[in-house]
C-alpha cells in the first residue's frame, strides 16, 4: 500500500536513502580499521600455532635432560665421596 501524499513519499525515500547511504559508511569504516590493523600487524613477527608448540616441547624435552643430568652428577658424586 503506497501512499497518495507526495511529502510522505519524499520522507520515506529519503530515509531509505540514509539507511542506505549509514550502512555504506560503516561498512568502509570497518574495512579502513581492518587495513589499518593489517597494516599495523605486518610489522611484527608473529609465531604460528605449530611454531610454538614445536619449541615448547623442544623445551620440555631440555628440561627432562637437565634433570636426568642433575640426577646423574649427583649420583656420581656421591659414589665420589664414597669411595673415598
């Protein structure tokens, strides 16, 4: 049902034009923010998921070892005191 009064009309175009005309606006917002951002975080060196699970368990596995060779100093040194 369209209205016969021409100012009605008028308005209702107008605000369809706005809404349209708002909703182009933040849609080149966000993509501006999102290039900044992008922009932004090209300048720092970031790891990827599989990069820092292989050094967390090269880590762990280091760990392991200085406590197996604390382990085995220890021993040796006290076979070293008595044996003396």
């Amino acid at each position: 049902m369209q209205s016969q009064n021409p100012m009605i009309a008028d308005f209702v175009k107008l605000a369809n034009s706005a809404a349209g005309t708002f909703a182009g606006m933040t849609r080149e917002a966000r993509e501006a923010a999102r290039e900044r951002v992008k922009e932004a975080m090209g300048g720092m060196d970031f790891v990827t998921r599989e990069e820092f699970d292989t050094v967390k368990a090269m880590a762990a596995k280091a760990r392991e070892d200085s406590e197996a060779l604390m382990k085995r100093v220890a021993e040796l040194e006290a076979k070293q005191t008595i044996d003396r």
